[in-house]
C-alpha cells in the first residue's frame, strides 16, 4: 500500500500494544500513507507530527455512559478521517470500531489485532468472548499474536486470520552505563523479570519460587522491574513468604538491566509475543519461561529452559540449574543470540501489514 489513509485504535499508552502500534504508525507515514490514530489522551506522546493524533476518551474498567460518549466520538472521527483501513488494537478496540464504523458503502476495511488471552474471572471472561463473537463476524481481516488466540476466532466465525509480526528493537549489545540498583551487592547472581505488576504476569510465582532459593551460596537476588496495580500486593507477599526480592519499578534502563542479570525469567501465566522476552533473547541472556501462548514460537526448543505455568516449582528447578550446571547458561545465551537473529523486524511487521492493507482494499 503505497499511499492511501489508515486509521489505528489502540486501548491505551501502557505496554506492549502502545509500543507496537506507535511502531506500525510510524513505519507507515515512512511508507507514504496518511496515518492517523484514535486513542487515550495519554498516548499522544508516542507519535510523531507526522501522525494525526486524535484523542478518544478511556473508560478504563466498563462503563456504559463513558463507553457510549467514547463509542459515538469514534464514529464521528471515522466519518471525517474517511480512511481507507481501520486497525485496532485489542478486542475492545476491535468491538468499538466494528460498531462504529458506519453500515453501507464506501466503508472502510477492518482489522483486529487481538493481543490477549481471555481472562480468568468469569464475568470478564463472559465479556471476552462477547467481544471474540463481534470481532470475528464483522472484521474483515484479523491478526491474532498467538496461534491459540487464531484458532479461538476461527471458532466463533472469523474467516480471514493470520499471525500477526509483534517485534521487539535489538537490545544494544553494550554492557550498562551506569551501576545498576544491585551494583552494590557484588558476587550474587541476578534473577531479572521485566514485566507489568498485573495478574497474568505470574509475579507470584516467581516469589514463591524465590522463597526456596535462599539455601544458594550466594544467595540469589530476585529483581523486578515494572509498574501496575499489583505492586503493594506483591511487595507484601515477598514479605510473607520471605522472598529477597527487589522490586525496581518502571525502567527505561532494560538493555542495562539485562546486560547485568544472569537469568532472565518470564513467569507469565499467558503470553503472546512478549516484548521483554524477546529484549532478553537479543541480549543473550539464560532464558527460563513458561510453555504458554507464543512463548515456544519465540524461543524454539534451545533458547530457554520451558516450566508450566503457575508451577512454582518447576520454575525454582530451572533456575537452579541455569545458575548451578556447569556450562547451561552460557549454552542457552548463545541460543538465545542464535534465536533473536532469526527472529522477524519492525521492517518485517511494517511490511506486513502494508501488505495487508493493499489486499484489503484492492478492488475485487
């Protein structure tokens, strides 16, 4: 697609989908596309001038009147941008732009992307698949970041799906620059999560799998960065199952934090292309993950030591042995290199999705 409108709904600034959309924005205007975004206020500071940004206000949990006024803004912004493609990010986004684009003809082409799992509470869940049902009846193209996620729209009626490219910059190969927050403690290893203090992170886990480190000589340092609604919560659960943790908050200082630590862990209940993760396989660093989502097709069957979910346990065995079998952590770091290099670029995501757009509005 070489020239032509686009317009990208994204939920939020937060994490990897303000990330990943920013990154597909961009790519485009680059391309000669006319691109404008719709979305919360907060996520003006990802974009460029060269992207038309308008803003629509969140809702943060459901809210039907906030949802509405939302919902109605939208409509109004399609009509006057009159683009081409309509791209959002995340069911919810999905579901809005499918209801407020208008029936009849010229309409613009929609794609979904859908970034997340179902959630666990019922009633969520319950909303979730209503969104499912909505997107994959009414999109006319969808990209899902996992193939589990795929095969759950094709089951409720989407017809055109396809992996979508979710990637991760190459972390700089230098080492850091300034002394990172456990510099202090010289000769203790260093377990690095990078991850939103949210629920379907797993931090949990990792605490309670860090309890059982402390007979190690040296012992091993647990460090967390990241920021979300979990932080007071898992700080106290450290506390009550006596895990030395160390909780870092946001950074924006990860390639350094990476270059320091001597295992990185994902212990996610669900992921889909996980941006960190793939921050940890460019730096060469020992991986231990959990075997959900994506993760598998990111790493392959070298590049990480694979636990299962919620497993504690499992996840406490692995890291002892990254830390404790002779030569496994320098084995799994050149996989990790060797997997990061094969891994697709922001120009393969970027040309990927121009690609699309050109399918989806070539006359038939």
């Amino acid at each position: 697609m070489t020239a032509g409108r686009v317009c990208f709904v994204q939920p939020g600034s937060a994490g990897g989908i303000g990330r990943h959309v920013a990154m597909l924005a961009a790519g485009c205007a680059r391309a000669g596309v006319q691109v404008a975004v719709c979305g919360p206020p907060d996520a003006a500071r990802l974009f460029g001038s060269d992207v038309t940004f308008e803003p629509v206000a969140p809702a943060g949990r459901l809210s039907p009147p906030a949802d509405l006024a939302a919902l109605w803004r939208l409509r109004r912004l399609l009509r006057d941008l009159a683009p081409d493609v309509v791209h959002a990010h995340g069911l919810r986004a999905g579901a809005a732009a499918a209801v407020a684009i208008r029936p009849g003809r010229p309409r613009p082409a929609l794609a979904v992307t859908v970034h997340n799992a179902p959630p666990a509470a019922a009633g969520a869940a319950a909303v979730y698949a209503l969104l499912e049902r909505i997107v994959a009846r009414r999109a006319d193209a969808v990209l899902c970041v996992s193939a589990d996620l795929a095969e759950r729209l094709r089951r409720h009626g989407a017809r055109d799906v396809t992996l979508a490219v979710v990637p991760s910059a190459p972390a700089p190969s230098a080492g850091p620059t300034s002394p990172v927050p456990w510099a202090a403690e010289p000769g203790r290893p260093v377990v690095l999560a990078v991850a939103r203090l949210a629920r379907q992170k797993g931090l949990d886990t990792l605490l309670a799998a860090a309890a059982t480190w402390r007979d190690l000589r040296p012992p091993p340092i647990t460090a967390i960065a990241g920021s979300g609604p979990l932080a007071g919560e898992l700080t106290r659960l450290a506390r009550e199952v006596g895990a030395d943790a160390t909780f870092l908050g946001w950074r924006d200082d990860v390639p350094a934090l990476l270059a320091a630590a001597d295992v990185f862990v994902l212990p996610s209940r669900w992921e889909g292309q996980p941006l960190a993760l793939q921050e940890a396989l460019w730096a060469g660093r020992p991986v231990v993950a959990t075997d959900v989502g994506g993760v598998r097709a990111l790493t392959g069957d070298q590049a990480a030591l694979l636990v299962p979910p919620g497993d504690a346990g499992a996840l406490a065995d692995a890291v002892r042995r990254v830390l404790g079998e002779p030569g496994l952590a320098e084995r799994l770091g050149a996989a990790a290199r060797a997997r990061a290099a094969s891994l697709p670029t922001e120009e393969d995501a970027v040309a990927g999705v121009l690609a699309l757009y050109d399918r989806l509005t070539r006359s038939p």
